[in-house]
C-alpha cells in the first residue's frame, strides 16, 4: 500500500526520494505511529509523520496534503480511526431561502451600529440560537452569525455565502498559490510575452556572429570570435494577489497566471493580501501573522520602472475600501482606498486583472469603487483581457 503511495506523490512532482520512503517505514516499524500506540493510533498521526519524513521544504506542503487526501480518501472511514469531536455551539442546522422582497425589506444598519449592536448581543446572550433575526446564530436573517442572509453582516464562524459580510469573525489559514502549477492553455504564456524588453546584461555568454564574421573578414581570414551579454527581459513586475476567502473559488485560473509570470519574467517581485491591501503585506501564507511586510517599505523598496499588477476579485464589503476598521479580520487605521491610492501613485504603470466573470461586475458594489480607484484599468482574467492589460503596461 505504501508502495503504491510513494508513486502517488511522486506522480503528484513532489521530490520525495527512496532514502526518506525508507526512514518512514523505518518509524512504522518503530511503532512511532501504530497498534502499539493507541492514542497515536489515527490518520492525522501518520499524516504529519509522513509529511515530516518525506516533505523537505514547506512549499511543498499543499502539493502533499492533495496528493494525500486524494490517496487516502475514505480510509479514516475503513480504518474507523475518526475521534470524538464535540458538537459545535455554531452548528449549521438551518439554511433559510429569502424572496427578493424580503431581502430587499431588511433594513441595513450603518457601521457604527453594526458593531455597538453585536457588542450589546454578546453581553446579553446566553444561549444558542437558529432562524432568527436577532440574535447572533445560524440561517436566520440576524446581522450576526452564518448560514441565513443579511446585507450587510457580521459572519460568525461558519462559510460564507452571499459574500455580503462587512466583517468576518474566524481564524482563516490560506495556502501560497502554487507556483509550479501547469498552464491550463499555452495562450496566457504567448501574452505575457508581449510583456518584454530585451536588454544585455551580464558576463560574456552569448556569441555575436555578425561581430565575429567582420572581425575575422578583417584580419584577414583568421578566426577573431566576438562575444556580448546575453539578453534578458528588462522588465520588472511587482505582483500582488488576492488569497483566501472568495478567491478560493479562482485558485486553478491564479495559480495559472502566477505560474506563467514566474517562467516569462526575469525580475518579478509578489506579495499577498486579502481582500484590499492595507498597511502591510505578506508573502508566505502560513506565516502571514508572523512575517509581515509594511506596505510603506514596498513602495519605498522599488522603482517606479516596476509595473504593478493586482490580481483579485475585487468582491468584499464597500466598508473593506473606504471604511477605516474596515478590513474584515483586522482594524485598520486608513481605509484601503488609501493604500491604493498610494501604489498607483509611486508605480505609474498598473492594472487590475479580476478572475471574476466580468458579467457579473455591474452588480458588485466593491467592483465598481476598485474601478473608479484604478481608473478604470480593471481587465478580466482571459485571452483577451490579458492581452489589453499588456498593452496598457506597455504603453
């Protein structure tokens, strides 16, 4: 069996080598994890025995935890090795269906009463609550809680839905896009490379025939070889992309594009934020709380001959832009509009590439304020709307 998933994760291009399959069987055999070890006897012990034995650098840990599932998907079932886990107070039980009339009878609350009145609901309730409209809980039409509607809510715990929440109260982890990740079509890389300025940089590597051929035709038939720096492409992109929330729903198209920018640019430079940016930035999702970038040092680090690319759905709460505290998982001291009005200022050359289907753009409130903020440089992630933000970042 373990035979059998070795292949799998070399099939899923993880570098795993027979000298780390041999120090997991070694562990096996040690009852690390095993009948001998009861209370280490289940799935999730082997899952971070085997990642620890076989995965060397953490970037390679979302190729490993999908190769993993995939393989052993539905053993916890066969094997029975599923623990007891405690019912959750927030328990999905109701999923509530509003007509547009009801949806468009509830009344929206303004910001500074959203928060005073969910501060007032966690002092004065006691108990769970389903279906309602008051109090914080689960499929009702409540500012507070998951599952039901509310224009303009509070999320508590839960998976978002009508993508309507102002502020999200949840310990969310997002995965890095992946890098390496094969191009869907071959079109998005022949686009790119309209992104290119050749300059010759560097040593010596590159023979230069028409040189070569006037020199030696000068001195007389002997040989003179001539040679130059090979030419690169000059051009810098500093990337920024959206991760988590309802950009997960476009992680194969980004990690598409992300992975086609890396092979065409030479000098390419990314970050990460979520939702809008504010005052800092990270690069390594699973150490974003720790490894923080101050968005004030990336826009003094680089030139302006960088051109910036956003890459984000650009679907949150109005508030998340132009509100400060605004930003669903912290409060920030400026509103993001702020922050992207500064980038766009000290990197002149710049757009916005939107994986969201561009019909739906007219009803998304957000859109529209990124739009205007942007200049109207907001193109859609395909062929062609790839093609026109090149030709705007070449101009």
């Amino acid at each position: 069996m373990l035979i059998d998933f070795f292949y799998t994760l070399r099939a899923a291009k993880l570098p795993v080598s027979v000298k780390e399959f041999l120090t997991l069987l070694e562990a096996l055999q040690a009852d690390v994890v095993g009948p001998r070890q009861p209370e280490a006897c289940s799935i999730d012990d082997f899952y971070y025995l085997a990642r620890t034995a076989l995965v060397k650098d953490e970037k390679h840990f979302d190729k490993f935890d999908r190769a993993f599932a995939a393989y052993f998907k539905g053993v916890e079932q066969i094997a029975d090795f599923r623990k007891e886990v405690p019912a959750e107070w927030l328990r999905q039980l109701l999923e509530k269906e509003l007509t547009p009339e009801q949806k468009a009878a509830i009344e929206k609350m303004g910001w500074d009463e959203l928060m005073e009145t969910l501060k007032k609901r966690l002092e004065e309730q006691k108990e769970r609550h389903e279906g309602g409209n008051k109090w914080i809980g689960t499929g009702g039409t409540s500012p507070f809680g998951h599952g039901g509607y509310n224009p303009q809510g509070i999320r508590i715990g839960g998976k978002g839905g009508n993508k309507s929440a102002v502020k999200v109260w949840d310990q969310r982890a997002y995965k890095d896009y992946d890098d390496s990740q094969e191009l869907g079509t071959r079109n998005i890389k022949v686009a790119l490379r309209r992104l290119r300025k050749f300059a010759r940089t560097g040593s010596n590597f590159e023979l230069d025939l028409p040189d070569t051929i006037r020199s030696t035709a000068a001195n007389a038939g002997w040989l003179d070889i001539k040679m130059v720096p090979e030419r690169h492409n000059a051009v810098k992109v500093l990337l920024l992309m959206d991760v988590g929330g309802t950009m997960d729903e476009h992680i194969q198209r980004v990690e598409e594009l992300f992975s086609a920018v890396k092979a065409e640019l030479k000098h390419l430079e990314f970050y990460y934020f979520h939702n809008c940016v504010y005052d800092f930035m990270w690069k390594n999702n699973r150490r974003r709380f720790a490894e923080k970038f101050p968005t004030w040092d990336i826009i003094r680090k680089y030139n302006k001959d960088y051109k910036l690319i956003f890459v984000g759905d650009a679907t949150m709460s109005p508030y998340e832009i132009l509100q400060p505290g605004g930003s669903v998982e912290y409060n920030n001291e400026e509103p993001g509009a702020e922050w992207l009005q500064r980038l766009t200022h000290a990197f002149p050359k710049f757009v916005w590439i939107n994986p969201e289907p561009q019909g739906v753009w007219q009803y998304r409130q957000s859109i529209a304020i990124v739009q205007q903020l942007m200049g109207n440089r907001m193109f859609p992630l395909t062929l062609k709307g790839l093609e026109d933000a090149i030709r705007m970042l070449s101009k």
